[in-house]
C-alpha cells in the first residue's frame, strides 16, 4: 500500500476528488493548506514588504491506494490536475509499512 498526498490549486481539487471516487481509494482526507512552490520569487517580488509571507491557498488530499492500482492512480489523479501552469501542483508517493485496523 502507498500513501499519495496530492496538493492542488482549489479550483482543481473537485476535478481531483472525481477522478479519485471513479478509483479504488478505500480511505482518503482532504484539507484546506496555504503554501508556495516555484511562484515564490514571484509572490516576494510582487510584495512591498523587506520579507514576504505571502502564501497561496491550496487543497491537500491523502489517499491511500493498492499497489496495483498506483501507476493507474498517478495517471488519473495527474490528468485532470495538469493545467500547464506553474503551480499545478504535486504528487509524493509514501510507502506504508503497516495498517492497523
């Protein structure tokens, strides 16, 4: 089993969550973030202040998914959320060694 945490822009993440209800996710949690990525240097440079906090609003999702459904997963989940923009999001992939039920 893996854990996928998906961060997306928020218009995306109703995209994202469709695309995971068609797939075999048994548990998943999603959570309002705010955060940055490439566009820091942008948000800094758009900023008047010495030190920018600027932050960007993103939604995170925690799945957790079969190994033989993953490469299916990452293929569906990235589909939808791929704009071509900067900031589209990201994907990181986790082993899990252990599930307690």
């Amino acid at each position: 089993m893996k854990q996928v945490l998906v961060i997306v822009k928020p218009f995306l993440a109703e995209r994202v969550l469709e695309a995971i209800a068609d797939l075999q996710v048994d548990t998943l949690a999603v959570h309002e973030v705010k955060g940055y990525g490439r566009q820091k240097s942008y948000l800094d440079a758009s900023t008047e202040q010495d030190r920018s906090l600027a932050f960007l609003p993103k939604i995170e999702i925690h799945c957790w998914v079969k190994d033989s459904q993953i490469d299916h997963f990452i293929d569906s989940v990235s589909g939808v959320a791929r704009t071509g923009r900067m900031g589209d999001g990201k994907l990181f992939i986790l082993p899990v060694g252990e599930v307690s039920e």
